[in-house]
C-alpha cells in the first residue's frame, strides 16, 4: 500500500510539476483518498491522465487498495500528503 502511494504521488507531478499549487493533482489525490467515491468515478476522473484499458484497470486497483482501508488509515495518507507538499524539499508552484 505504502508502495502504491509513492508511486502515484511520484507520478503525478510528472504530469502537473507542481505540489500542492497544482488543482489536477490535487484533486486526483482527493479523489483518490475519499471513501465515498467509488472505483468507477475514480477511473472517470483519472480517464484523461491515463486513457488505455490496463491503466483504469490499474488504477481501478488502486482506488480498490485505499477503499479497503480504515478512515485512519485514510486520514494518515492525508497527513502524509500534507506533510510531502509542506517540506522544504519540495518546490512550491508560484
């Protein structure tokens, strides 16, 4: 789990470069993280970062890993988040 989310927080600045400055990545996130959305949202708000079948089926797999777990788990992943944009190595967006 812990493994996915650096993986999908790494990625996504790719496509945005920017931390917490950046609206698309941070509403990937969010949506990533909220419990009431389900697989299928999620894939329609992802579908333009990654339009071939096995990336939603990726991805559908990993919003699947974040409904499993607890909402403190779910709440750690936001403190986590908050505290990789809050950090002086990361680059803020002007």
């Amino acid at each position: 789990m812990k493994l996915v989310l650096v993986f999908l927080l790494a990625a996504i600045p790719i496509y945005c470069y920017a931390s917490s400055g950046c609206h698309a990545m941070d509403d990937v996130i969010a949506q990533t993280i909220n419990s009431s959305v389900s697989v299928a949202e999620y894939q329609g708000v992802v579908k333009s970062y990654a339009p071939l079948p096995y990336d939603q089926k990726a991805l559908g797999k990993l919003k699947q890993c974040f409904l499993d777990q607890s909402e403190e788990t779910l709440a750690n992943v936001i403190v986590l988040a908050n505290t990789i944009y809050d950090s002086k190595d990361c680059p803020q967006s002007a």
